[in-house]
C-alpha cells in the first residue's frame, strides 16, 4: 500500500480502530460517558483526516475502493450522521438498564460499513460493507432484548434483509459468470458493448435492483420498514432512515454517473412508477397511523420516492438534486427520530400520538424544535426541505416529467395533512387520562445535538448557496 | 444420454420391486422392543429432544466464527512469500484484531464454562 | 473428461435458490427460516464459484469465503435473536412473534 493510498483509506481505518477501542474500553471499564467520549474522538479524527485525504483524492485503492470527492462527500455526511446518533444515543441508553457501550461498538461499525459502500466501484466491496452495515444493524435493532417488539423487529429485519442480500448476489453472480468483472466501470461498458445473453443480464440487473430497492425501502419492498422503524430503539431508527439509506443512495449515484444518463426508456418508465407509488403508498399509509415511528417510517418510504424522482427527472441536475434532497431528508429524519428517543421515558417510548398532547406548554423548546423538523419534512418554506423540493420541481420542469410533477405535488399536499396533526396535537390540551410516556428529565446532549440540527436546517432553507456550492464540487469532480 | 436413462430406469424398477415383494414375502411381528431404536441392545433412555444449556450455543457460535477466520489466515499462508512483508503486516492487523475480540470476550464472561459468574455481572449491571 | 458446462452450475445454484426461497415464505418455524436463508446465501455463493471457473479467476472463490464468512455472522446474530424472543415467549413460531401490525 502506497502512503496516498494509505492517507486516502484513513477516514475508513480511523472508524475501524475506534470500534476496536470502544470494545476494548468496554471489556475493562463499562461505562457509558467513556464509550461516547472514544466514539465520538473516532468520529472527530476521522471527520479530520477527511481534509487531509482530499489532498490525494482520488485514489484508487486496490479494485475496491475509490476515494474521491464523491466518496470523501458522502463520507463526511455519514460520519457527521453518526456522531448525532451517537449523542441521541447516549441519553436515550443513560435511562435504560442493560449494556450500553456495545451500543457505540455496532454503531462505529455499522457506519464503518456504510463508509465502505459510499466508496466502493466493486461489487465485492459493495457486499462487504452492505453486511458490515446490516449485520450490525440486526444487532442494533434488537439491541434492547427486554422488549419483545424489538427483538421481532430485529429478526424481522435478520430474515427480510438477508432474503433481499441474496437476491443482490445473485444477480452480481450471473452478472460476473456473463461478463467476467465485478468492476461499476468496466460491467457498464461490457454492457453497452453488448455481445452476450441479453436475458440473462437484464435478469440479474433486476435482481440487483431488487437488493438496492428493498435497503432503499421502495415500494414494493417497503414491508420491513414500519415494523422495524416501530420495535427499533429511536435511536437506531434514526440511524436506519439515514445511514443505511444514504449510503445505498450514494451506490446509486455512481452507478447513475456511470452510466451517465443513458437509461433505457423502458427502465426509466419503471422506476417512474415505482416512484410513483412509493410516494402514494408511503403517504396514504401515513394517514391511517396513530404511531409517530410508524407515520415517520411511512413518510420515510414517501420520501425515498421524492428522490427517486429527482433520479429520474433531474437530467444533468439529478446527482445534485439528489444529494441536496438527501441531506434535507436525512437531517430532517435525524432530528424527528432523535426527538423521539430524547422526550421518550424509563418505561416506554414516546410512540403513540397522545404521548405528544400538549409537549408545548410543558417543553416549548423540544417542541418548537420538532415542530421545525416536521415543518421541513412537509417543506415549508425557509427550512432545508424547501429547497430540496423546489430542486426537484424545478428539475422536472426543465424535464418536463409533468405526471412525475404532478404526483408529487398532490403528495406534498398529502404530506402536509399528517405532519400537521402531529403538530396540532403538540399544541392540543394535554389529556389528563393516562400520563404520558415523556420524560420529565431532559437529555442534555441529545438536545443540544437536535437544537444544533434545528439550526442547520433553517441555516439551509435561508442561505443554501454554501452547500449546494460544495455539493457541486462533490459531485462534479468524479 | 441413452445408457444413463436406462440404468436410470433399472434401478428404479429394482429397488421398487425389492420394496414390493418384501411387502408381499417378508414375514411380520409385533414384539415388545420391536419399536425401540435398539431392538437387541441397550434399552435407550429419555427422548432425543432433550434441551441443551445455551452456552453450547455460545460456544459452539464462538467456534463457527473463530474456526472461519482460519480461512483467510489459510489462504494468506498459501501466498505467503508472494505477499511478502505487505502481506505479513495485513495478516498481523487481522490477527490483532481478533484477539482484541477474544480479549473482549474473555472480560465479558462469554468463556465461563457455568453460568453463575456471568450472572453475577449481567446483575451488577442491572 | 469434460468439464460441468457454466449454465448447468447455475441452473442448480438457481433451483438452490429457489428451495431456499420457497423455505423462508413456507415455515413457520423461525430456525428452519435461518436454515433456508442459509441456503440461498450458499446458492449465491455457489453460482460465484461456477462463474469464477468459467473465467479461470479467483475472484468467484474469494466471495465465496466472504459469503460463507458473513452467513456465519449473520447466523450468530440471528440465533442470538432466537434464544432471547425464545426466553420470553417461549415459541419458535414466526407467526406467534406478531406484535405488530402490519
């Protein structure tokens, strides 16, 4: 290994030897400030030597792995995304009895995974970090093993997401036995050059496309997500909305620059549908939910189906519509799911409706907070969402995908309808029947942590020249 | 093709009719230890189901996921003088790795033989 | 002797995956479920291994032990996750294990 590949692969070694630390911490001294201190130096050192690997970037490491602007990009959104649910964690863990530090160890390794995917040009490596990812996420979602909900999520989560790996496989399998490489670059051209069974490629194409879909939570293989969004610890479903989905995303967008916009019709028209009914299901579904974890998982599959628009409709815009939506939903899903783990009690989670009557006139801070977060998942104006919806729009407009356009408008309007009520209801009196599960004492640093995310989101809606700036030289350097 | 199909279809019809004429031929009886798996030899006690301790489990999970990591010291051992001292530092990260594992297990208890230790820290804990 | 032409390997990594499949959607006891995703991770596996011969690379082989490697893990995981919704409900049934709608 030369020294620039060694500077580039930095940021991924510093999250491996943190996990390694943290579990070594944990075998001699348990204790839950240490385990989040030494996470959260991980994170920092590794978040630093970004700067220093963008000084070589890019680089190629062995056939694997490609460290460059794309990958340094997403990898600092990865990172930066697990410092915060490393800090929700803390809190929401503090109340609970059990283990925590083995928390921070999956945590630092599942996000070691996702770092391994948003960098990967080879389908080898593409698996390695997906199971790096999953299996740690198996645990973590399970990982409160005294609640029965969790642990059937947690296996729920086991039995779908391995059926849906193996279907990836396969279909990288057959592609290999068709064309000799697991290399992005290489199978695209191999592919466009033709010469081999068209079926059989095509087949497997979909059959990747199945692996992808299901970790993406499209419709139709949207199942696994409320009932996991529902048994996970809030915490770790925070990290399941925007880890694990922007890291495939991140998969998506090289294959797309791969490709460079020569889609098939056929296959575009496809994804319009799956598109189109992601965002139907994902918000009617919504409406029926009395859970705010379920509401949020439905949302988050209607979500998905936004950006996939912006896939489809974005032309020459799409990698940066893209990445825009991405880090508004992600950040917006951050800071809903946090919310729910820091006002969440001893007992139980904070999950049902009613536990939120009346969160305003008892914590006017959280509640304002949330209220912004749900405020941008709708995209109202002057937060984050906004701009990630109005890149949408505006990018199907010069396209012209005017049934894509239409659809999601009238989901905007869906949106809205259920984010609202559980604003309204955070303003409604509060029920005196049955004492709700909040907490009465307050998460310092998973609030500090969402207030900060509050901040940004607003930041972004008002002045979001800054990043898309930075996300143009991301994506334009590749 | 044609020999395999026949040979195919001969054993077919020889084990069926060995089947069909042991039916009709053999003689039957219904004894007392007829039923039992050792007809003529130690009367077999309590029922093959029997429920073991789960920290077979763990062990026998330990020994599944230690016994794979051989694989790759292995194939690292076939390669050995092509790989060089590159190859030496790799295989050195990777075994450090995994005894930092076994460190880990150690202290958490998962290489008690018995239970009780590791119930006494599981209620520390709680 | 000739060699196992590619298409028949995998045509039985296929028929593999397929009983694996159709294993996950039938039982309903949550070990034979383990045991039958193991089986379409192994099919996958297999059918690299058949296209690795086909190109005389080693590169099928090499996912084949990462593949085996990571049914290992996930078999520990998921086992793990048995044992404890065992000892609180008492049950292997997947459809007992139903707490939530949906």
């Amino acid at each position: 290994m030369t020294e620039a590949q060694f500077v580039a692969l930095s940021p991924l070694i510093l999250v491996g030897l943190a996990a390694l630390v943290v579990m070594l911490a944990a075998s001699f001294k348990r204790s839950n400030g240490l385990a989040l201190g030494l996470t959260l130096a991980g994170f920092a050192a590794s978040l630093v030597s970004l700067a220093w690997a963008a000084k070589v970037a890019p680089v190629q490491v062995t056939p694997l792995i490609l460290i460059d602007r794309l990958a340094l990009f997403y990898l600092g959104l990865v990172f930066l995304t697990g410092a915060a649910v490393a800090l929700l964690g803390h809190g929401y863990f503090e109340k609970r009895a059990g283990y925590r530090d083995e928390f921070y160890m999956l945590l630092l390794m599942a996000t070691l995974g996702a770092g391994v995917l948003v960098a990967t040009t080879h389908f080898a490596a593409l698996f390695i970090g997906l199971e790096l990812l999953t299996i740690s996420l198996y645990a973590l979602v399970g990982y409160t093993r005294t609640e029965p909900r969790s642990l059937e999520a947690g296996l729920k989560y086991l039995v779908l997401a391995t059926v849906s790996t193996s279907f990836l496989l396969f279909g990288v399998a057959l592609l290999y036995a068709e064309l000799g490489t697991m290399e992005f670059g290489k199978m695209v051209d191999l592919i466009r050059q033709g010469g081999h069974r068209e079926t059989l490629v095509n087949g497997a194409i979909a059959l990747v496309g199945i692996g992808i879909g299901f970790k993406l939570a499209l419709v139709p293989l949207h199942m696994w997500t409320p009932d996991v969004y529902e048994g996970a610890p809030a915490p770790v479903t925070a990290f399941v909305a925007t880890v694990s989905k922007g890291a495939m995303t991140a998969v998506l967008l090289r294959l797309y620059l791969l490709v460079g916009g020569a889609i098939p019709d056929s296959v575009m028209t496809l994804l319009s549908v799956i598109a189109i009914l992601s965002m139907f299901v994902g918000n009617l579904l919504a409406l029926l939910q009395d859970n705010v974890k379920r509401i949020l998982a439905y949302s988050s599959i209607a979500h998905l189906g936004y950006l996939l628009v912006a896939f489809i409709a974005g032309g020459n815009f799409a990698p940066e519509a893209v990445t825009y939506y991405l880090i508004a939903y992600m950040a917006t899903s951050l800071g809903t799911f946090g919310m729910v783990s820091v006002i969440s009690g001893r007992e139980r989670e904070a999950e049902e409706l009613r536990d939120y009557a009346g969160l305003f006139w008892r914590r006017p801070f959280e509640a304002g907070v949330f209220a912004a977060m749900l405020m941008s998942l709708a995209g109202i104006p002057l937060t984050a969402g906004f701009i990630g919806k109005f890149y949408l729009l505006a990018a199907g407009v010069d396209m012209g995908a005017w049934v894509l356009l239409g659809s999601v408008v009238i989901n905007s309007a869906l949106g809205l309808f259920y984010y609202l009520r559980i604003v309204a209801s955070m303003y409604a009196a509060e029920t005196s029947a049955k004492p709700g599960a909040a907490a009465r004492e307050v998460a310092l640093l998973g609030s500090a942590t969402l207030a900060a995310l509050a901040l940004c989101l607003i930041w972004l809606g008002v002045f979001p020249a800054g990043l898309i700036t930075l996300i143009r030289s991301a994506v334009l350097g590749v | 093709m044609w020999p395999l199909l026949v040979f195919i279809a001969a054993v077919m019809v020889v084990v069926a009719a060995q089947i069909v004429l042991s039916h009709f031929l053999g003689q039957r009886h219904r004894e007392r230890a007829t039923g039992e798996p050792y007809e003529s030899g130690i009367v077999s006690e309590g029922s093959a189901r029997l429920r073991f301790s789960a920290t077979f489990y763990l062990v026998a999970m330990l020994f599944v996921i230690f016994d794979l990591e051989a694989v790759y010291i292995f194939s690292w051992v076939i390669s050995f003088r092509e790989l060089g001292w590159s190859g030496y530092f790799k295989i050195f990260v990777f075994i450090a790795i995994l005894l930092a594992s076994l460190v880990y297990l150690w202290r958490i208890g998962a290489l008690e033989a018995g239970p009780p230790k590791r119930r006494l820290r599981e209620a520390e804990v709680k | 002797m000739t060699s196992v032409p590619m298409d028949h390997g995998l045509l039985l990594a296929g028929l593999l995956f397929a009983v694996g499949l159709a294993g996950v959607l039938v039982r309903r006891n949550i070990l034979y479920v383990l045991m039958s995703l193991e089986i379409m991770m192994n099919s996958a596996a297999l059918a690299f291994v058949v296209a690795g011969a086909r190109w005389s690379q080693p590169d099928g082989q090499i996912v084949f032990i990462f593949i085996v490697t990571v049914a290992a893990a996930e078999v520990a995981v998921g086992l793990a996750l048995v044992y404890q919704m065992f000892k609180r409900m008492k049950t292997l049934d997947a459809d007992a294990a139903s707490l939530m709608r949906g």
